[in-house]
C-alpha cells in the first residue's frame, strides 16, 4: 500500500468553500429579510466557485479534470459488476458531480432573474428580463432548491455507505488530498499559472454575475412643493 495524491487543493478548497457557501444560502433565502442581501452575496460567490471548477476541469490535476472522470455507459456497467478499478470519482460518482454542478448552475441563473413578492428583493438582472420571466425564474428557484437538497442528501448518504460497508472513507482524502491504495499514480498538473488563470476567469465571472456593471436607470425627479 502506499498514499498518492488524489485531491489538489484547489480541488478541495473549491468542495469544502462550495458546501458551506451553498447550505449559507440555503439557510439565509430561508430566513429572508436583511438575510436576503447575504443570500445575493453568497450567490454572486457561489457562480464564482462553480466557474472555477468548470475551468479547473480541464486545466487542473489529473483527478480532478473531465476527461479522466467523466465516462461512457461501457464504464458504469463496468462498475456496477465491479469490474472498474481507478482513483478519483468512480463511474456513478461522475454522475453524481455532474447533476449536482448542473442544478446548482439552474439555480444561479434563476435567482440571477428572480423577484421576491414579499421583500421587493430582485435579481440583478431582473430589469433586463421583465416579470413574466422574472416571475417564472422565481417559481423554478424555489423548487430547483428542493431537488438540490435531495441530491445532496444522495450524495451524503453514498458517503456513509461507502465507509460503512465499502470500508472506503471518501472525505478523509478530500480533507488531506492523498489516499492509500495499492497501485495508481499521483496527480499531477494543475500548476500555479493554470490556478491564476481559473482563479481570474472566475472572479471575473463573479463581479459580472453581480450586475454592478449596469448602468442604473436615472431616479425620477422629485416633485416640486407648490410655493402656496
């Protein structure tokens, strides 16, 4: 047995940032009120987070990109008669990554355009959309939460069943980054240009996400106090 790098940290710090970044804008859009305007933050970093993972997919270390996750059916099937052999996220797990990247990404676009009936609080590109989508992107944000959460229950639970009766504790390496095994290789790529790089097109990402960029409509004039 020897202990090879699965994890990069960016690859880690990405998980670790995204779950407590998602389950803060879980609780405070739950909250409401002035939590509101720390659940519009947590989003602007969250697309941020999820930016960076699609960049780091192809630019980063081996485990962590695409190509090396990412399978055919031949593969699932392979897994299901326990027949794959690999390291980093296996056949179903891939799936897994993916789902939970897609709906978090629906999401962000919706609450992006979504209006809040009770507090006022709009998306920051609400104006440019108008209510009818604005409307229909609320109704969707409020039930794409719904499935995320479950398939975040899913996920949890494959853990613990993976360590309970797989005897493979999968946060373990995604805490240290290495991971004992009998045979495979160590990660390797995902240099510091390649981090400079996602990490810039992500923050890029986050302030357009924002919507400080646009230009506000000019405020109406006030109107005047008759002089009587």
């Amino acid at each position: 047995m020897k202990k090879v790098l699965v994890w990069d940290l960016p690859t880690r710090l990405f998980h670790w940032l995204l779950v407590v970044a998602v389950g803060g804008a879980w609780l405070s859009g739950e909250t409401g009120g002035n939590w509101l305007v720390w659940h519009a933050r947590l989003g602007f970093l969250i697309v941020g987070l999820i930016v960076f993972r699609l960049v780091w997919g192809f630019a980063g270390s081996t485990y962590a990109r695409f190509a090396t996750f990412v399978r055919g059916p031949a593969s699932i099937k392979a897994y299901l008669a326990g027949q794959w052999q690999g390291l980093g996220h296996n056949p179903l797990g891939a799936l897994s990554v993916l789902a939970l990247l897609a709906l978090v990404a629906l999401q962000l676009g919706s609450g992006l355009v979504a209006f809040n009936d009770d507090t006022g609080f709009t998306g920051p590109f609400y104006d440019l959309v108008g209510k009818v989508i604005g409307d229909t992107a609320t109704r969707l944000h409020h039930k794409i939460i719904d499935v995320l959460l479950i398939l975040v229950g899913l996920h949890v639970a494959a853990i613990a069943f993976y360590t309970r009766f797989k005897k493979d504790n999968l946060v373990i390496p995604m805490i240290t980054g290495r991971k004992e095994v009998r045979q495979g290789e160590s990660a390797r790529g995902g240099g510091l240009v390649a981090l400079i790089v996602a990490l810039l097109i992500a923050a890029a990402a986050a302030y357009g996400a924002s919507g400080v960029w646009i230009e506000k409509p000019p405020a109406p004039p006030a109107a005047e106090t008759p002089s009587w």
